[in-house]
C-alpha cells in the first residue's frame, strides 16, 4: 500500500489551536445563537452544512464527535427520527 500524502495545508501548529481569531469566535457565538432552539441533530446538520467540522459541531452542541456523522447517515438513509433534545444552558 502507498504511504499516505501530508496534507501541509492541514496542519496545525499548537499556537494555532490556541488561539481563536476574532472571527472564529464570532462565528461560533453566531452557531450557537442560530441553532439554539433546533433539536440536535437538526442542529449538527445545519451547523455542518455551514462549514463547521464534526469535532467543531460536537463541541458546540455537546454532543460526541461521531454524532454529526450519525445525524447525517440518518438523513441520507431516512433512519430512525430519534433526536436527542437539547440541554438549556
């Protein structure tokens, strides 16, 4: 098997992850505003329509990180409508 390409353009160094821009911090305090009243899978798909990445998503609605994946197997299949409803924070 073929050694895996670096993707340069991916990496991260860790002052990066630590610090947020300004911009990043708004369009997360506009996720969370956006998506306060929707149900959480509704939620995760929205939030992963705009861009956002599962890690990103689980950590805005507080879920796993696989649950946006789930949350769009479902859609994509027409799966079980379980959601789980959101915690007032």
């Amino acid at each position: 098997m073929a050694p895996r390409k670096r993707n340069v353009a991916a990496e991260v160094t860790s002052e990066d992850k630590d610090e947020l821009t300004a911009v990043d911090k708004i369009a997360r305090l506009l996720a969370l505003l956006v998506t306060k009243d929707m149900e959480t899978d509704v939620a995760a798909l929205t939030l992963d329509a705009a861009g956002f990445s599962a890690r990103e998503v689980s950590n805005l609605l507080g879920v796993g990180p696989n649950y946006v994946n789930v949350a769009k197997h479902r859609k994509k299949t027409g799966g079980p409508k379980r959601s789980r409803k959101r915690k007032a924070d």
